[in-house]
C-alpha cells in the first residue's frame, strides 16, 4: 500500500510541474474588446501582486525575465546559449528562455514586440509568459492592477499577433521535450521523497536492528544519486536557454528529496530483495513502556518501547535491549512474557525484524 502511495504521489508531483504552468483561469472582463484573465496573489489580506493575461496562441511556452547577472555568467561559461535578435537595448537587458526557431524569428523581425517587452520591465514586471494559449504578465508587489497595466497588457498582446501567423510543431523546440522530461522526474522524485517522510511519520516502530546503518548507506545512496544525476541533467540541458535555470532548479529538488527517498529505498530493498531464511531468536520481555511526546499547541503523540531482559546474544546478529514497537503489540506484554522475534540477515547486509509475537499477537514487518 506505502509503495503505491509513494508512487501516486510521485505521478502529483510530475503532474503539478507539468500542468501548473501559468493558466490563470477564466477571463474577468474585456479591455478594448479583448478577454482579459486576471489573478492577485494575497496572504493574510495582503497583496503580493497580481498577474494579467490575454489570450495568444503560440508554437511553444515562451518566458522572459529581466536579464540576471547569474543568466550573464551562464551564458559566459557556455551552459546557456539565449535566443539573440541583434538589438543590443534588448539583448543586454531581456533574457529569453526560449529555444525554437520560429520564435527567435519572431523577435528578430517584430522591433514592437521588443519594445513592448522591454516597456513591461521598465514598468516593474518581472516576467513575461506565452504558455501555448495566453500571454501572461507578472507583476510583484502590493498594488493592484490598474488601467495601465491593461494598456501594457494590450500593447503587448498586438505586436506579439505574429506568433499566430504559423503554427510549427512544438518539437521544432529541440530542448523543450528534453526540460519537460526532466523537470517532471525530478518533482516526481520529490513528491516519492515526501510520501517516504509520510510513511516514516506513520510507522514509528523500528523495521530494522540498527536504523542507524540504513540511514547511513541511504545517504551514501542519495549523494552517488545525486552526483549521477545533476552530471547527466547539464549534459542534456547545455547549450539551452533554459538550461540552467533547469540544472539549479534540479539540484535543489534532488538536495530537498533525495535524502528521504535514498533511506526509504535502503530499507525497502534490504528487507524485500531479502531471500535468506530468518534467524529465529527468543528473548523474555521487561517491560513495555509507553512516551508522551508534546507538540505544537501542547498536542501529544505516543511511542511504545518494547525493553528486553539482558540474556545471552546470538552471535552476528545482537538484539538491541529496546525496540520501539506498536501500540497492539505493547498492550498485550506484561513482564515475563516470552517474545519471539524473526530476523532477518537482510539484502544489504542490515539485520531486520520481519516478525515480532509476544503470546497470541504478532507484528510482521510490511514489505
């Protein structure tokens, strides 16, 4: 059931990269005749700006962004290589993230479009979109939308008409596929981490003799992960306009995601890939003891620990003297009991628990 779940929430992850791309809705009125689409962003009452749109067809998804001096340094190494259309007021200030031709031509030939461009920037817009069906303006900031801005808008949406005289394919982009494909695994592997560290939360007791050791070689797992990946993610995206802001996009998800992801999988692998028969060792219980954890607004959670009586160990395989079990299993111990525990050698070489009995009531390790 965990796997799927990680899994589901892997395909949201790829899906919510894929789809939440700039779609702002239904329209809200007309400015000059034209549909106008419109989206203010607030928290707690207060407005941290807003987003105008207009309907416009276009061959690819378009962005631009006022030109950074981290775009510039990119582009200085080589891993970047912007769309340049011989206006030097606009290639120095407007970075185009943007790789097909056909828009490059565009640019090139429409001075308008340049300078309508260029006005929104001047005018304290950060980011320029056609996302395939629409134009998007974005604005930061605590006004709100005014008639300018419409102006603006409208300035923008007639000298980009172009766009809409050729329809070319889309894959005309050569790294269009190529970001997408990346961008979604990469929000997969977050949306997998995260239901790793849901899955965590939710079972407490300890699946293996030592967690310390699978946290471990998770982390090993997850820096070689890691390095493979960002090293194959520069090599695909080089020389793209978007490349880089893909590789350090990337690399931020993989540091936020892959930490969680490498451990679970350790421990899924080393317990299902385990084919070795089960060692099994009796033990006599002390005491099952219950802990109050207090959280956020005095909020309270429960552990439950599973203490051992000191007794000779198996050789290559001690018990540690606590186990942290569930709550079933705790409320039927009583001192004395006699504990059958079935452990397993596991794939990797960490020693797991694949069953826990204490009289008639067993646990049993999920796989």
């Amino acid at each position: 059931m965990w796997i799927a779940f990680r899994l589901l929430l892997a395909v949201i992850g790829y899906l919510i990269r894929q789809l939440g791309r700039g779609s702002l809705g239904r329209p809200v009125g007309f400015y000059e005749g034209i549909e106008y689409s419109e989206h203010v962003g607030k928290q707690k009452g207060k407005v941290l700006g807003f987003r105008l749109g207009m309907p416009r067809r276009s061959p690819t998804w378009v962005r631009m962004h006022p030109e950074s001096a981290v775009d510039r340094f990119f582009k200085r190494i080589g891993v970047a290589n912007e769309i340049q259309t011989g206006d030097e007021a606009f290639d120095d200030t407007v970075y185009v993230m943007c790789d097909h031709p056909y828009v490059a031509a565009i640019l090139q030939e429409t001075p308008a479009l340049r300078r309508a461009i260029r006005d929104l920037f001047d005018a304290g817009y950060r980011r320029v979109q056609f996302n395939g069906s629409m134009v998007i303006i974005q604005h930061a900031g605590s006004d709100l939308p005014m008639p300018r801005d419409l102006q603006l808008l409208k300035a923008l949406h007639t000298a980009s008409a172009k766009l809409e005289d050729e329809m070319p394919s889309r894959f005309a982009d050569p790294f269009l596929w190529k970001a997408l494909l990346v961008e979604g695994m990469i929000w997969g592997i977050l949306g997998y981490a995260i239901g790793a560290v849901v899955e965590m939360a939710w079972h407490r007791e300890d699946f293996h003799l030592d967690h310390g050791a699978v946290v471990k070689l998770g982390l090993m797992v997850a820096a070689a992960t890691f390095v493979v990946l960002v090293a194959l993610i520069i090599a695909t995206m080089r020389g793209s306009s978007r490349g880089h802001r893909v590789i350090v996009e990337s690399a931020l998800v993989l540091l936020l995601g892959l930490p969680a992801a490498g451990i679970q999988i350790t421990g899924d692998t080393n317990r299902a890939l385990d084919d070795a028969p089960a060692l099994p060792i009796l033990r006599t219980a002390s005491e099952c003891e219950v802990r109050v954890q207090r959280g956020r607004r005095n909020r309270q959670s429960y552990s439950y620990h599973l203490w051992l009586a000191q007794e000779g160990e198996v050789p290559d395989v001690p018990l540690p003297q606590e186990i942290e079990v569930t709550k079933r299993l705790c409320d039927v111990t009583t001192p004395g009991d006699v504990v059958q525990i079935s452990v397993g050698r596991g794939r990797w070489g960490i020693p797991w628990y694949r069953k826990i009995t204490v009289g008639g009531t067993s646990w049993t390790a999920p796989l």
